[in-house]
C-alpha cells in the first residue's frame, strides 16, 4: 500500500467486523424499532401507525416481571462476584503449575450445551430427586418442601451457568497485579487486609466490572432458566418477549419490550460505569 | 512506572469487555427478529407503498398478503409428479420403533412399496412452537422443509385462517375415502376435511398418581384443591386449560363468551396466585409426573396409557367429570412443498389397515381408521393361540384404547372455532394465569 494510503489500514481492519454489526445488529434493530410501531395481526398484516403508545402500556403491563428480572440479575452478580472472586483469586496467586488446569475445570461446564446443564438441574433439584429425596429420607427437610419452582432455584441456576463470566475477567485482572506490589505494601506496614484493600482490590477493579456487566447483562434477558427451573411467580422479562413472539404473535409489544429491556440495561450500565468503572474508563 | 504499563491493556480490556456484552446482549434480542421481519404484510394493497419505505430489509419484498387467497393450484394438477423423498414433522413418541436398529417398520414397509425416502422427524413439541418456527417461511411464500407436518386440531383451524395450507385432492387420498372411521371425518376445525386428515387422536383429562393424592380424583376441581398446592401441572397451550376450566364452569367451550373465557381465567387466575400450580407445561409434564414430581396434571390419555406400560404403573387417566376434550393430531400439506406427489403417496399409505394396524399397535392412541379394533383383537388371538399371552393383554388393551367408548363420548365437547380477535383475547388472557 503506498505510504500516504497508511492512514487507511485501521479502517480497512474495522471494515470487515463494521460489516457484520450493521447486518446483523444495526439492521435488525431498525427493523425492530419499525415493527414495535406497528399494529395489526398475523392475518390482518402489520401496519406502520407511529403507535408509540405500545411502550407505556408494556412497561405498566410488564413491570413487575421487569423488577423482578433486575433483582435477579443484581442477586446473580453478587452471588458470582462472591464466589467467583475467591476462585480467581486463589488460581491467579496460589495456582502455580495448576493454573491451566484449574482454568480448564472453570471452563468445563461450557463443554455441554446451556438446555442440558439446566435440564441437569431440574433433575438435581426433583423433589424426590438426588438431593432433596435423599434430605427428606434422613428427615433434614420436611416430606413437602419444593427447590424447583421458586426464585431460588432460578438464581441458582442463573449464578451456576454465568459463574464463568465472572471468574475469567477477575482471573486476567487479578493475575496481572505484580506481587512484589504488594510486597512492598507490607514492607510499608500495612498488614494482609490492608494491602489487599489498597494495592489487590483496587487494581482487580476492572475485572469486577467486566465480570459483572458479563453477567448482569445476559442474566437480565435470560429466559432459559426460568423457564426451566421457575414457576409463574418468577417469570422473567425474556420469558415474557418469547411467548408474546411466538404464542402471541403480538410482534410489537415483543419488540417494544425488547427496546425498553435494553434501554433500562443501558442505563443501569451507565450508572455502574459511573460509580465502579468510571476511573478505569477514563484514565490515561 | 510500571502501573502505568498495565493500565493501556486493562482500559482496551475492559472496552472490549463492554463491547462485547453490548453485541452480546443485542443478539439476544436480534435473534427474536426473523418472525416479524417476515410478517411486516402490508394487508390492504393499497397501504403498500408507505409500508414498503418502513421495511429496509430484503424479505419484506417477498412477503405477500397471507389472507383470502386459500385456493393453491392443488385440485389443478391431478396427478403431482413424484420425487422420490418426502419429509414428515411429527410430535415425539408417535410411530412404531424397531427398538434393536431405531428404525421405523411402517416406513421402511412405505418405502419397499413405493421407492419414496421419508425423513421422519420429530419436530413438533408444542403448537405454538413450531409455528413461530414455521410461519415466518410460510408468509413469505417459500417451502418450509417439510412436505407433511402433523399439528393439532385448533392448529389446522388457525393455519387454514391465515392461508397456510394446500386443500387436499381427495382422488389422490383413495385410501382415507375407503377407510376413514366415520367419528373423525367432517371435524370442527376443518369441515369436509378440504385441508387436514387425522393422524391419531385422544383424550385431554387429568393424570394423576394416587399414591400421592391419596384419593382418587374425578373432577377438575380436584386440581384447584388448596390440599394439593405446588402439586398441580396446568397445560402451557391456552385452548385445552381454559377449555377445561370453561366447561368445570358449566360452559361448553364451543358457546363460550369473552365474559365465560374470563370468568375460567379468574377462577384459574386465583389458584394460581395461591401457588396452585408447580408449572405450566407442554409435553414436558409426562416426566414431572413419570417422576413423582407432579401429583395430578392436565394429561393427554395415550401418554398415561404408555406411562402405565413402561414408565410409571400406578398413574391413572380420568375424564374430569365436568367434561373432557378430544384432540386431533392431523395430516395436512403447508403451501410451497417440494414433494408434493410423494406427501399425498405418504398420506394415503397411512389410511391402509396394513399401516395403521402396527402403527396403533405400538403408540396406543385412537386411529382414525377403521377396522384398526377389530384387526388388532384378531392379532391378539393369534399371539394367544401362539401361547404369548402377555403380548396378548397387551394387544386386547391396545384395541380397547384404539376407539373410544360411546361412555367416554358422552362427556366429551368440542372446542371453540375461534377468530384471530377472540384467540388473542383469549391469549391474553390465559397469559396473565400463567405468567403472572
């Protein structure tokens, strides 16, 4: 290429990965956004009206599944940040000639399909099944208690499958931090805690918030373990779009929910940038 | 220094990141797009010029208006050419298996006689499913993959509203003409049976596991029995729940009002809000109560039947006695099929005894075709005279199961044929019961 072309090259390497976002992201969200303005029915058609009417009506019809959606995903995040971090933790500085290994296990799940290791739960959490069958047989739990059906089956299913997303960013953050740093904090008198909460803590900060916007946000939409493990009384909001689509066919209040779904997500994003992220974003 | 060093690859790392989960979570919303995108169907013409700027994408030019034009040019061409191959979408467990090579005997029979492949498969687990996964190649004109699909009774009545289906040449189906058994021709879903012919039928009612109710149950109200809370499975497919609810109430579905539809919905609506039900299923239910998980459900009768034969010998199957439904499960040719001289050689196999006797034999449903009792009590008495007679129980109480009695008749009704406003109104309504 000749040298006063140069400039060119990083476009040229955007082009390809440019290309497929605006067919396949920017295209079907236009297509989207036009569908949610529409009314109609499958056999009468859909039609352009500009009803921008649709998105109060599903935010007041759906609001409490979109609460309750939140809570879970905020429930989900914490949950993973709390065990994923010791994991992290303990593979990135005590893992040694493991650390691939150890690595390697944390990934394992992701070798049997999503459907499966939820169905795999199902059974395991049966009400005569494995674990509650043998904890009633020696009396811990009593003959009608149910696991399957409740918002803790769903969060512990959502935590159980979205744990990697939190254990792999935390790993890279944490495994860069050179330990003579905190070497020399406790040669500067600051004891084990106080060197993990001033030099460890703050330096695996990015990894926090890769992790949990990795969680949170698919968790947020996430209708696969709720449908699987949950009840009526905790339906999320992606249950909610994927019966409007396809047992409805009430194509513009999927699409709007859609659209309001990812707008509270970009706005709860935004607000956690602000108050964890916002140093890492905008330093140097 | 050093700090510094790390920070450059930490920032990209963390943009990367957010990159990443934003793409993440814009696919999870573009991969619900291809439906609609494909029914953006402009209905009056006269609409479509302004309709047509809103659609930049390329399909929306071959979308075309799905309603009032139902006539295809099947009653033209009499004798479709043959091809060789065709392809059925039935529901699970609905076909004979060699259970040593996993092969299906009737079709292999099928392909001896007319050197047709079938690629069978078992694609249909719920109505409502495998129509978002149909219809958008059904709106837009093209084949969908499948020449013989099997759905439902109120599936058929919704896809010949919108202009789905192909109307049948009867002269090509000589083997329905001569042996459809009389109960299942002319249904209420498709009179004249212009687009669908039956591929097996049963019961909807309650299945239930008494060591767990501890009593016998009879009626529907026995599923909204606060003694039963968190116990209970409800169908996820709107019609055969409301319809049950409909008729515990005293309505026979087929007359029900929007005012009857949420009268069912509130009395459903209530027991589900005290924690009634432990799920809302499809197929799916047949294990929770296989397992125990669930005490009493919604049921289909010729899963129970093949529950108490291989999975689970206690459970039972009752009519509720406030009324129970009929379910048809049905043949019918979508618009554009590929094979379609080689879908008609299919169907038409299905209605000769020499099909339909093994076929009953093994699934145990109701067949459509007659003949099928009288031939399987025949094979019964073979199996005895032959000294096998577990293998004849078996067969006496398959041709028992294969037709059902003028008693269990009697307090059968139909469904409501209903239009797109009322089944969406009525959707809606049953959503509120099952999503909260």
């Amino acid at each position: 290429m000749p040298r006063r072309l140069r400039w060119l090259t990083p476009y040229l390497f955007l082009l390809p990965g440019g290309l497929w976002l605006a067919l396949f992201f920017v295209v079907p969200m236009l297509v989207m956004a036009s569908v949610s303005l529409q009314e109609g029915s499958l056999g009468r058609g859909f039609t352009m009206t500009w009803n921008f009417g649709v998105y109060p009506e599903v935010i007041s019809t759906y609001s409490p599944q979109f609460v309750r959606s939140i809570i879970y995903a905020f429930t989900v995040t914490l949950a993973t940040l709390l065990l994923g971090y010791p994991i992290a933790y303990t593979i990135a500085f005590r893992g040694g000639r493991f650390k691939n290994i150890l690595l390697l296990l944390v990934i394992a799940p992701f070798f049997t399909a999503f459907i499966i290791r939820t169905l795999s739960w199902k059974l395991i959490l049966a009400d005569n099944g494995f674990l509650l069958g043998t904890l009633k047989d020696i009396g811990l739990l009593s003959p009608g208690e149910h696991v399957l059906a409740t918002p803790l089956a769903v969060v512990s299913g959502l935590t159980y499958n979205f744990l990697p997303f939190m254990v792999l960013p935390l790993y890279v953050s944490l495994e860069k931090i050179d330990p003579h740093l905190v070497e020399a904090a406790t040669d500067l008198y600051a004891n084990r805690l106080h060197a993990f909460l001033r030099v460890t803590l703050p330096l695996s900060m990015p990894g926090v918030f890769a992790g949990s916007l990795l969680v949170f946000i698919p968790a947020v939409g996430d209708f696969i373990n709720a449908a699987i493990l949950g009840s009526r009384d905790t339906t999320m909001i992606g249950n909610v779009i994927q019966r409007l689509f396809l047992a409805t066919n009430a194509y513009p209040e999927a699409s709007a929910l859609g659209f309001v779904l990812m707008a509270a997500v970009l706005v709860l994003v935004a607000i956690y940038a602000k108050v964890v992220g916002a140093k890492e974003l905008t330093a140097g | 220094m050093r700090t510094r060093d790390h920070q450059s690859p930490r920032q990209a790392q963390v943009l990367a990141a957010v990159v990443l989960t934003i793409v993440l979570a814009g696919c999870g919303i573009a991969a619900q797009s291809p439906s609609p995108v494909a029914t953006n169907t402009p209905a009056p013409p006269s609409a479509q010029p302004s309709a047509s700027t809103a659609q930049p994408s390329a399909t929306a030019a071959q979308t075309s208006a799905p309603t009032d034009e139902p006539t295809q040019p099947a009653s033209v061409t009499p004798t479709p050419p043959i091809t060789g191959h065709v392809t059925f979408g039935n529901w699970p467990l609905y076909i004979d298996i060699d259970e040593d090579t996993g092969k299906y005997p009737t079709l292999k029979a099928f392909t001896e006689q007319t050197s047709i492949q079938v690629d069978y498969q078992e694609a249909i687990n719920d109505n409502t499913e495998f129509f978002g996964k149909i219809q958008p190649d059904l709106a837009a004109g093209r084949p969908t993959g499948y020449d013989v699909i099997a759905p439902s009774d109120w599936m058929v009545a919704k896809l010949i509203r919108l202009g789905y289906l192909q109307p049948l040449n009867k002269s090509l189906l000589p083997n329905f003409t001569a042996n459809a058994a009389d109960l299942f021709t002319n249904p209420w879903y498709d009179p004249g049976n212009v687009y669908s012919i039956p591929w097996q039928a049963g019961l909807v009612g309650i299945g239930y596991n008494p060591t767990l109710t501890g009593r016998e149950i009879t009626s529907f109200a026995d599923l909204l029995d606060p003694a039963f809370a968190g116990d209970v499975g409800m169908f996820s497919e709107m019609i055969d729940t409301m319809s049950l609810a409909l008729l515990a109430n005293g309505v026979h579905p087929a007359d029900a009002t929007l005012e009857d539809a949420q009268a069912a919905q509130q009395m459903l609506l209530a027991a589900a809000q005290r924690g009634q039900f432990q799920g809302f299923y499809g197929n799916d239910y047949y294990d929770q109560l296989a397992a125990g998980n669930l005490a009493l459900t919604i049921a289909w009768s010729g899963d129970i039947s093949q529950m108490q034969l291989w999975d689970n010998p206690d459970v039972k199957f009752v009519v509720p006695s406030e009324g129970g439904l009929m379910f048809v499960d049905n043949m019918v040719i979508p618009n554009n099929v590929e094979h379609l001289g080689d879908a008609y050689a299919l169907m038409n196999y299905w209605y000769s005894l020499d099909a339909a006797v093994p076929l009953t034999e093994y699934i145990g449903y109701y067949s459509p075709v007659a003949g099928v009792q009288e031939r399987v009590i025949a094979d019964s008495e073979a199996a005895r005279a032959d000294g096998d007679t577990e293998w004849a129980d078996q067969l006496l109480q398959i041709a028992h199961d294969s037709v059902p009695t003028q008693e269990q008749l009697q307090n059968i009704f139909p469904y409501k044929q209903m239009t797109e406003d009322e089944e969406r109104a009525w959707n809606d309504l049953f959503d509120v019961v099952v999503n909260g």
